[in-house]
C-alpha cells in the first residue's frame, strides 16, 4: 500500500496516537473516510463529463472504431511467410531434382 511496510505503518498509527490520543482518531479517520468519498465521487463526475462530453463530439465513436481494427502482426507475418514460399515454389519447381 503505497510503498508502506507493515513496521512503517505500526510506526505511523503509533505517532497518531500520541500526537492526537485516542480519543480524536476515530474523528480524525471519519473526517478522512468522507474526504476520500468526496474525492471519489467528485472523480467519477469528471469521467462522467468526459465520457459524455466524447460521446457529443463523436470523439468516443472514432476511438471506438479504432479500437475494433484487427491488428494481428503475427497473421501478417504468415500471410507473408507464405505467400513468399509460394513464390520461391513457382521459380524452383522446374528446377527441383527428381530422385
């Protein structure tokens, strides 16, 4: 959890304690748990406008579009592959030896 050991977090908890007492940490972790809500929330409000905002422009449908190409490099490949033994199959097949 963001980089924080098990020890480090021990450390940390035990510093709240003694700076604010037992008393304030419950109020001090609900203020905490409302702020974070809030953040979320206020998050998803702007991935909602975005979306929608892309949805209006048609930005959303292009990059939709985009997205549904087929690229597959390795089918490319073999396509390829083969249509290069193909031609090497055309010139060396009066060529090849009879045993």
């Amino acid at each position: 959890m963001f980089g924080i050991g098990g020890g480090e977090l021990f450390f940390i908890i035990l510093v709240i304690l003694m700076l604010f007492g037992s008393d304030k940490v419950p109020e001090m972790a609900r203020a905490f748990g409302k702020f974070m809500a809030q953040v979320k929330n206020a998050t998803n409000d702007i991935k909602s406008e975005i979306n929608r905002s892309a949805e209006e422009s048609g930005i959303k449908k292009d990059i939709e579009e985009a997205m549904d190409i087929d690229i597959n490099p390795i089918k490319d490949i073999q396509q390829e592959i083969e249509k290069q033994k193909e031609d090497i199959e055309d010139i060396t097949g009066p060529i090849k030896r009879r045993n």
